[in-house]
C-alpha cells in the first residue's frame, strides 16, 4: 500500500471518528464511542441483531467474546449503563425464561444506520 493511499484511508477513519461524536446527532452512538470495548459491544450487538440465525445477544455472550478488551464486571456494567439510557432494549428469552435477550433500540438502528450511510458521503 503506498503512502498517498495510507493517508486517504486514515483520514477517512478520522472524518468517521468524528462524525461519530457529533453529539447531537448521534446521541446513543456516541455512549458506545468512549471506548474501543464499548464501540466493539455495538457493533457486535447491531451484527447478531441482523444476522439470520445468529446466537442471541446475552451479557454472557457477550463478556465471552470481548474478554480480550475488558472485564467481565466492566462489559456487564457497561451493557446495564446502556439499557439505563435507552440504547439497548432487553426481553426474555424464548429458550431459558431466566435470560434476557439483549436488542439495539430503533433510535440506536437509526442512528448506525444514518452513519453507515455518512461513510457513503464521504468518500
């Protein structure tokens, strides 16, 4: 990769990280944006949620698969903050009635999806 395509590639990144802060226009995205775990549950959240026979999105599930980037306390504090706010929505589950099944909100699909679409603008 040469030079003049690294620069074009980090400054689309940087144009996305901050797009991502507008703090008006991007309200529950920008929770997540604090920190690498917290944008990492996000997109993993968004991903099973429109995923055809994925795993359901459980804190279990989900402390598993980002033990590499925090504490098990530390994802399920942050998952408990987001569902406070309104980011994340929970429900039973239809396999075990003692789980609770982890969704994004339509606000926080809205959001993600008007900045996917910014991506599209910008380059």
């Amino acid at each position: 990769m040469n030079t003049e395509t690294i620069l074009q590639k980090v400054n689309e990144q940087i144009y996305q990280f901050e797009l991502a802060g507008d703090k008006k226009t991007f309200k529950f995205l920008n929770y997540f944006r604090g920190s690498i775990y917290g944008i990492r549950i996000c997109f993993e959240i968004i991903k099973l949620y429109f995923e055809k026979d994925s795993p359901e999105c459980t804190k279990e599930y989900l402390t598993k698969k980002m033990s590499n980037l925090a504490s098990r306390a530390t994802i399920i504090n942050f998952i408990n903050g987001e569902i406070d706010k309104g980011s994340l929505n929970t429900k039973i589950s239809n396999k075990d009635k003692r789980v609770k099944i982890i969704n994004p909100s339509n606000e926080l699909i809205s959001e993600f999806v008007l900045w996917l679409d910014s991506d599209n603008r910008a380059t």
